[in-house]
C-alpha cells in the first residue's frame, strides 16, 4: 500500500510539472510567454496544428492529476484510527463552589524596590 502511494504521489508531482511546461509552451493571443520559450519550434516540431497537439496533451494530463489526486484522497483517508479516538477522554474535573483566594493560589511574588536608594 505504501509503494502505491509514492507511486502516485511521483506521477502527480510529474504530471503537475508537465502541465506547468505545457501551458507556458502553448500560444497565447498575445504571443506572451509562448514566444519566449520558443514556441515556433513547438510549431515546426507539431506541425500547423501544434495548438491542437498541445491543448489535447494538456488536457490528458489534466485528467491524469485529476485521478491520481482524487485516488491520493482516498487511499490516505483510509486510517485506522481518527483524530476523536485519539484524544483520551477523561472525566472533567468538578469546579468548587467556593472562590479560590490568593493564599490558595500561591502566586509568586515580586519584590518590591525602595525608591530611596544611596
């Protein structure tokens, strides 16, 4: 069960690097940030219909990070014990009707300075 876990938390960890390369490679409107990662060689490399490649690619990767997230939640909501068992409960302590005084609290005390030193 363990190596299932970090088996999917390296492939989210992955495809949520990918996606961010992807999205910055892809055009904009613009031309923003798409043109200064070079995007003509993703054009030259895909083909005229390299929008279409990075968009569809994006959105597979999407559907990956969405699965491997959603099974991350569920494989690690799976525990034994929930927070409630852990803590012990114990019986509350009866509040005296009486009022504490000073005497009883034994609160420290700080000495005082004499204003008239030499």
């Amino acid at each position: 069960m363990e190596f299932l876990k970090v088996l999917l938390i390296i492939i989210e960890a992955t495809t949520s690097l990918l996606i961010v390369g992807l999205v910055l490679i892809q055009r904009s409107k613009s031309e923003g940030m798409g043109l200064a990662f070079g995007s003509g060689a993703g054009e030259s490399l895909f083909g005229a219909r390299a929008g279409n490649v990075l968009s569809r690619a994006t959105a597979v990767l999407a559907v990956v990070f969405l699965l491997t997230t959603l099974s991350l939640g569920i494989l690690y909501s799976h525990k034994k014990t929930t927070l409630m068992d852990s803590i012990k409960s114990e019986p509350p302590v009866p509040v005296s009707s009486s009022a504490a005084t000073p005497q009883d609290l034994k609160l420290p005390t700080t000495p005082t300075t004499s204003t008239n030193q030499p």
